[in-house]
C-alpha cells in the first residue's frame, strides 16, 4: 500500500523548501565611500559574514546612483561628505526613484542638524565610524528586517535641539563665511547684500544658537553640523 502524504502531496514542502531558500539568500549590500581603506575595511567584515554580499562599491555620490541601479542592493551604506555627490543628495536621488530603498549613514559626524537632513531624506539607521567594527554588521541586519536604529547620544542630541528654530540657507551662507574669516563688508559683497541685512543675520543667528559672539557661533555650528570646514 502506497504510502501517500497529504502536506507532501499538497504542495506543503515545495512551499516550504521556498522560504527556506529565501531565508537563505544573503543580504546585498552597496557601499558608498571615498575613503578606499574605510571601504576594504567594511569589504573585509561583510566577506566573513555567510549572510552577507557585498554587490558594489562607489566612491562617491554618483556613482553610487548609478551602482544601486544596476545592482538593486538589498541594503546601502552611505558616507555624508563625497566629492562631486554628497551622501544626502545620493540619498535624496535613491529613494526618489526607489521609495524602499533601505540606507545606512556612516559618518564621523555627530551634529544634529546633518542627521535630522539624512533622516528626512530617507536613511533609515545612523551609525559612526568609529563603531563600525563594533556595531555594522547587527545594524545591517536590523534594517534589512525594516528597523531604524540611531545611536542613544544622537537621539538625545535631536530630543534637544528639537524644538529650536532652524537656520535659513541665507543663515548658514553668512555663518560659513564668518567661519572662514570674513567681516561683515565682506560677507556682504560675496552675497550682493547690504552690511545692514548681513548684521541682521548675524544677530538672528547668535540668537537661534544661542551664542555669545560671532566665534562662539562657529563653534556651535559646526559642533551641530550646520557648517563644515
């Protein structure tokens, strides 16, 4: 007498032996980053993993682009400051044409204003790259499955500031030039303004960081990622 197996017969493992495969795929990734070591780095901690590919490197913005549309990675690292693309504008363009594009920032940077831009532009989890070693792998991990993560001490950093008034554009043009050691005439004709609208927007700018003079408002803004030098 045959012996016949209703879950076999049905289709049941067939199905089954599918979700097993399709666990077993490993999670593609694409990196983004202009520092070569930074990326042989990374290379070396996903080739370990039997979970992980490594598909694609780029080495800037751009090019980025253009790996994740030829590649489709399942999960993208993302570096902030590139040449010729930044990681915010890549960022933007991906997930313009892919919505469910998944990201991860790696920066050294831990200001809130440049992490609230990457966040609103679509990453999906924010690490440093001083905890790459430490922390990459079961990040990776944690947004392929459709989790965020952001470190405890940047969450505080945007619980802090989030209820402040953002810097303007104009704002930040003024204060990137007082960083870099321009007087208010100077500013002014660098802008095509009046010296009367750059004071203006010095002291709006004192008074949204709440610094005390000019220097103090530098140190401010870079600390929080509205300038860089």
């Amino acid at each position: 007498m045959e012996d016949r197996n209703p879950a076999r017969d049905s289709g049941f493992f067939v199905g089954y032996s599918e979700i097993v495969k399709g666990e077993e795929k490993p999670i593609r990734i694409l990196i983004v980053d202009d520092h070569p070591l930074l990326r042989e780095g990374i290379a070396a901690l996903i080739g370990a993993e039997s979970d992980m590919e490594l598909v694609a490197q780029a080495p800037n913005g751009r090019e980025g682009l253009a790996q994740f549309k030829l590649k489709h990675p399942d999960v993208t690292l993302m570096d902030l400051q590139m040449p010729d693309m930044g990681g915010i504008e890549a960022i933007i363009a991906i997930r313009g044409e892919f919505p469910n594009a998944r990201i991860i920032v790696l920066t050294t940077y831990t200001g809130d204003v440049q992490v609230l831009r990457a966040l609103k532009a679509g990453a999906r989890a924010y690490l440093l790259k001083g905890r790459v070693n430490t922390e990459l792998l079961e990040v990776i991990r944690a947004v392929h499955r459709g989790q965020k993560r952001i470190p405890p001490e940047i969450a505080a950093e945007l619980a802090e500031h989030a209820t402040e008034d953002e810097l303007s554009q104009r704002e930040i043009d003024v204060l990137r030039l007082i960083a870099t050691g321009n007087g208010n005439r100077a500013i002014a004709a660098k802008l095509s303004i009046t010296e009367e609208t750059v004071k203006n927007h010095v002291t709006h700018i004192l008074a949204k960081l709440g610094a005390n003079d000019r220097t103090h408002a530098v140190t401010i803004g870079i600390k929080r990622g509205f300038i860089d030098l």
